[in-house]
C-alpha cells in the first residue's frame, strides 16, 4: 500500500509524536509499503492514512475522508488527546477512524462502547542496548528522559533529590528540550552548582540510549503518558524503573510494579530514591521486572501487530 503518516511534530525535531512517525515508516517499509510522513495531509494518491493524536490529526482526516471516502484511516492516540480530554474534534475523529491504535492497554478505558469495539493496544518497541559496566563510579546515576513542559512534571524529581541525605550518592541527570522559556529559566536555576539534579538540554536518541547504557536508575515523573517510548527503552535495557502511577504506566507494567509512586510526591520519590541506592535486593527485584517485561517490547512483536492490524484493512 501508499501509506500516508500525519504527525503533528515537525521534521528536525525530537518530540515525541515524530519519533513514533520516524518508528512507524520504517516498520511499514519493512512490510513491503511505501511511506510518506507529513504534518498535515493535504492530498496525493494514498491507500491508507495513519493520524497520530485526535484532535490535531483531525484536519488530515477530514481531508483524506473528503478525497478518499472509501479509503481507511488508522488512528493513532498518543497520550495528550485522550489523557488530555477528547475535545470536539478529537471526538470527530475517534468517528471518522476505520480503526483506533492506542499504545497500552488502560487507554481503552478513555474511550465509549462505539470506539473500543474498533479499538486495538500496540506497544512502542525499543532496540535493546547493552548496558554499562558501572566499574567504581562514585554517584549513583538516575536518568530521567523527556521534554520540558507541564504535563511531564519534570522538577518533581529535582525536587526529590534535594531531600536526599547528604550522605546519598544520587546524582539525576535530565535530559531533554525546554519547551517555553519559564521551564528552561527554571531548569537552569535547579541545576546550579551542588545540585544533585543536571539538566543536559536537548538529546538525541544515540544520546538517550548512551544515558540508559550508563543508568543505575530511569525515573518518569510525568502526569499523564499515552505509551512512554522512553519507558521502554529503559525497560528493555534492564534499567529498574520508578514511575508515577499513572494509566500510561500500568498499561505498559501492570498494576503491581513495585517502582510507583504518586504524581507529584516528590517525597515519596525520594523515599523510593533511597531505597534502591541502598537496598540492593530492592534493585535487584525492580531489575527483574524490567527482564521479564522486556519481551512485551521487542521490536518483532510490534511488527507483527501492525502486519495483522494492515491485513485486515
């Protein structure tokens, strides 16, 4: 088939709806499709279109429906449209969608009866990298990965680690693109000298991946997540994980992972921070759930769920 991809995150960044374009294209192509990724789908001869977020894919589904009636159109819920409140237009294209992807499974509970009967959960897949020989580092390195802005409430774990003891080892490096300048203000002033908390700025993915290589710890603190990418590559890189409790996690670790802790509570985190840099049975047990989560992640089972999500169409 043509496939057309509309993503709402321009070419050159590294946001995450067009890393999950960047991801999608290379898994059609390698079913024997061809590929174009747009921001906005405008026209051109395409057998199915793939919206990625409700409610700004919605003008591209408008327009493909318009010039191909017949034609299917997947949407793809990325965590902002349906944690975020299906406003009129996303409810429009939850409608319009031959078929709906979300990227765990607790996303199905947002939607009504019409839109989970065509509703199907694929999770994001990540490379496996090899880990680190830690040697005798003297810190204990927390990595935390995500853009800058509200919604990933990412000062929490700044606010965590200040309340480590003085005798605590953690060092947390952040690393990621300040979307406004308050955010960018604000994580400059908390990594100033002492801190144990170090934002690096934007990061590339081979500049992820090296983080996670080196990572005693991942920590996610965000409020909402629609399928956190960066969750599983550190998942299927044996990193043990800390994450708030939030439906984008369990759906992606089950609701008994031993690594949650509540939105906001920055106290509590750093009752959990201390715990795995001390308690090494502790760390071991969250490292054993990352192995045995691992296998839900690989890149072959995603491909397979697209290869059947694609046939049916």
């Amino acid at each position: 088939m043509k496939i057309a991809i509309a993503t709402p995150a321009p070419p050159g960044t590294t946001r995450g709806n067009r890393r999950t374009a960047l991801r999608y294209a290379a898994i059609f192509r390698a079913l024997g499709h061809t590929v174009r990724i747009v921001e906005t789908w405008t026209s051109g001869e395409h057998d199915l279109l793939v919206a990625l977020h409700a409610g700004k894919g919605h003008a591209s589904m408008r327009a493909f429906r318009r010039a191909h009636p017949s034609r299917p159109i997947v949407l793809v819920l990325t965590g902002t449209d349906v944690y975020g409140g299906l406003d009129v237009k996303a409810r429009a294209s939850l409608r319009a969608a031959t078929c709906i992807v979300t990227l765990q499974t607790e996303a199905l509970r947002e939607l009504d009866r019409a839109s989970r009967a065509k509703a199907t959960s694929i999770l994001q897949a990540a490379d496996e990298v090899t880990r680190k020989a830690k040697g005798k580092r003297a810190s204990f390195r927390v990595v935390s990965l995500g853009h800058l802005r509200a919604v990933k409430d990412p000062f929490v774990l700044a606010d965590a680690c200040a309340l480590l003891p003085s005798t605590s080892k953690v060092m947390a490096i952040h690393a990621g693109e300040a979307l406004d300048d308050e955010h960018r203000r604000e994580a400059r002033r908390r990594s100033a000298r002492g801190s144990r908390w170090k934002w690096t700025g934007p990061c590339r993915h081979a500049c992820a991946q090296k983080l996670l290589a080196s990572a005693d710890l991942f920590v996610q603190t965000s409020i909402a997540e629609g399928g956190s990418l960066a969750l599983s590559e550190a998942i299927v890189t044996g990193v043990p994980v800390l994450v708030t409790r939030i439906p984008g996690s369990i759906g992606m670790l089950g609701a008994r992972h031993p690594g949650f802790f509540a939105v906001g509570d920055s106290r509590g985190l750093a009752r959990l921070l201390a715990r795995v840099e001390k308690d090494s049975s502790f760390r071991a047990r969250l490292e054993r759930e990352s192995r045995r989560l691992a296998p839900r992640f690989a890149p072959e089972r995603e491909q397979a769920a697209w290869r059947r999500l694609l046939a049916g169409l």
